[in-house]
C-alpha cells in the first residue's frame, strides 16, 4: 500500500497507543491529524476535547477544510477506571461515558459525511481485552468497551455499501500511560507494592509479558490501510493471548 498522500485523524494520539500509532503512520508517509487535550510540537495538532461534541465537529471539519479528504480515522481516546459499581461515583461514570461512548459516537458520527463523499474509509475503533471478557472491579469501563464492538458491528453493516469498513482493536494490558495511572492508583487503594503489581500482570498473559504500544500501533496500521481491504465489523485481540484462556 502506498501510505503517501493519505490523510489520518487520531484522537488522543499524544501518548501511548494513539501516539505510537501516530509516528509509526507518519514514517510511512502518511499525514496525521492529532486531536487531543495535551498539545504536542507535532504541526498537525488540533486541540479537541472529544467529550464536547462541537469540539470534534469543528476539528474534523478543519482538517477536511485544510485536506479535502479524510481516509483513516482511529477513534483512539478513552479513559480506564478501576472501581466496582458501587465504589464509582457519578462524576468518574458520567466522565467515562462522555469520553469512552459519546466521544467515540460523534467523532465516528462527524466523520461519515467526509468519508460517504470520498466513496471509501477506513474506522477503527479502540476496545479492549474487555470487549470480550468480564474482569473485577471493571463493570462500568467494560460496560464502554463491550458497547464499542456493538457500535464496530452495525456501523461496519450500515456504511459497507459507501465503502466504508469499521474495525475494532482490542488491546490487554500494554505499556502506556493509562496502565501506570490505574497500576498507581491500585496500589494506592491496596496497599499492594507497585512492583509487585507489575510482575503480577506480566504472568496474566500467556506470553508472560504486558505488551508494547508499538506492538498494538502495528496492528491498527493494518487495519487502517488498504492491506485489510476485505475485512470490517470485525475485533482484533492484540493481547498476548489473555482472552484465549
């Protein structure tokens, strides 16, 4: 696939996942459009709060404005939570809504017409080992993360026919800033050792190891491009093999 002149939008690409993502499609060529609340030095930086709706509207309509075209969106932002139902307050659950769903809903949302003119896209959508499968203390983070594959599904089925497939990645415990956030707070709330925390989730998977953003960024790359060209409504596990057990 040629990767030059194409256009990619990111959401929450200034650290991990979205960030290795990033710079690995801008060494192939391609021009990406960071929309995120942490500024970076990066030129194609758009600061977007996608838990306003009208903050996403208008970023998107700018890089159309400035490309002409929109042919790669990964709706990578999101936020982890570490709670059981009722240690969750109504402010951390209306705050993981209003970026996990309605962020995910309207960038998914405001992109269509772009891609509908174009006659093609490629969406990806963030998931998570928890889009498959249950984990303590998680009801309402894996309550977002199974709705995610549910909105990959019918969204792929709707825009099949504009040539627009929709896939979803779902990542187990990688290497980024989310997991040191939820491993620090863990371990605040438990008492527990920080570096035992580590070395607990690195025999979790059945590579014995938490994965890389890199490694998770290689797979969205595919899904992005055109080398996955057959493939839509469909979730990739990049987990080193945790949902397989």
């Amino acid at each position: 696939m040629d990767w030059k002149d194409k256009v990619a939008v990111i959401t929450g690409a200034s650290t991990g996942i979205g960030k290795a993502t990033r710079e690995l499609l801008q060494t192939k060529g391609t021009k990406v459009y960071n929309l995120d609340i942490q500024d970076t030095s990066d030129p194609h930086f758009i600061k977007c709060d996608v838990r306003i709706k009208e903050d996403i509207k208008n970023a998107l309509a700018k890089v159309h404005g400035l490309e002409k075209r929109i042919d790669m969106l990964f709706a990578n932002a999101g936020v982890h939570l570490f709670a059981t139902m009722e240690e969750t307050s109504d402010e951390e659950f209306e705050n993981l809504l209003a970026i996990n769903i309605r962020g995910t809903f309207y960038t998914i949302k405001y992109v269509l017409p772009y891609m509908k003119a174009e006659g093609k896209g490629s969406i990806l959508l963030m998931g998570s080992d928890q889009s498959s499968v249950g984990k303590a203390s998680s009801s309402a983070y894996g309550m977002t993360k199974g709705a995610i594959v549910q909105l990959t599904k019918s969204t792929a089925i709707d825009y099949a026919k504009f040539g627009i497939r929709v896939n979803c990645i779902g990542p187990g415990t990688i290497n980024t800033p989310l997991l040191h956030k939820a491993v620090d707070h863990f371990s605040r709330i438990t008492g527990t050792d920080k570096q035992e925390v580590y070395k607990s989730l690195d025999g979790v998977q059945p590579l014995g190891r938490i994965g890389l953003p890199e490694e998770i960024a290689a797979t969205a790359a595919f899904l992005l491009s055109d080398e996955s060209s057959f493939t839509t409504g469909a979730l990739f596990p990049v987990d080193g093999g945790y949902i397989a057990q």
